[in-house]
C-alpha cells in the first residue's frame, strides 16, 4: 500500500524516502537527508493535510491508519513533491553560482532575469 509512514522518534516525528515528497509539496517541510521531522504538537495538522487530500498514511507503532483505497493521493504527491523539489534545488543552485560572478556581470543577470519576468 503506498501509503506515508509516520515515525515517532521523541518528542518528534519522522517520515522517508518518497514519503517526504507528500510533506514537502504540502507543507514545505525542509527534506534533509531523504528525511523530514516534525514535532509532535504538528502531527494533527499533517494528519488532518493528508487527510484532506486523500493520503493514505500510517503511524507506525500505533493503531492509527487510513486508507482511501482507490481515492488515494499518494503517488501523484510523491510525483508533484519531486517536482517541486527539483524546482527549488535548480534554484538553490543557481543562487550559489551568481554569489560568485562580477558585480557587473550580477548587474547583467539580474537585468536579463527581471526583462524576462516582465514580459509574461
């Protein structure tokens, strides 16, 4: 069953993997190290998130499941999660590589960026 596996760990909660592509898209938790946590006093809102988009999920350790067979979201998260991801690593990357050019050459950048921006 795709479904995201919630791991308590403390006072913390924890989720894997493609599980912290669900999380990410929906809630911008920071992934690091194909991991995201969150505490414990958050878990009702994630809970009530996926939920509310029809994913299913799993508290490990605990009897607490849903399961919306057909109707689940999972892999269409997962899918839209990466690609968010994605996005934002290109970016991040981007940004590390204009911290080194000339002010001149940034000038030239951000100048050709912001002429692109305003013609949509």
């Amino acid at each position: 069953m795709n479904c995201v596996k919630i791991r308590k760990s403390g006072t913390f909660y924890s989720v894997f993997d493609d599980d912290c592509y669900v999380l990410y898209f929906l809630l911008d938790y920071k992934i690091s190290n194909s991991k995201i946590g969150f505490p414990k006093s958050a878990l009702n809102k994630v809970i009530n998130l996926l939920e509310e988009n029809k994913v299913n999920y799993e508290i490990v350790g605990s009897e607490e499941k849903r399961n919306f067979k057909n109707l689940n979201r999972y892999l269409k998260l997962v899918n839209h999660g990466k690609e968010k991801y994605d996005k934002e690593m290109h970016f991040v990357n981007i940004k590390e590589k204009i911290k080194n050019v000339s002010p001149e050459k940034l000038e030239k950048i951000l100048l050709t960026i912001e002429n692109i921006l305003n013609e949509q």
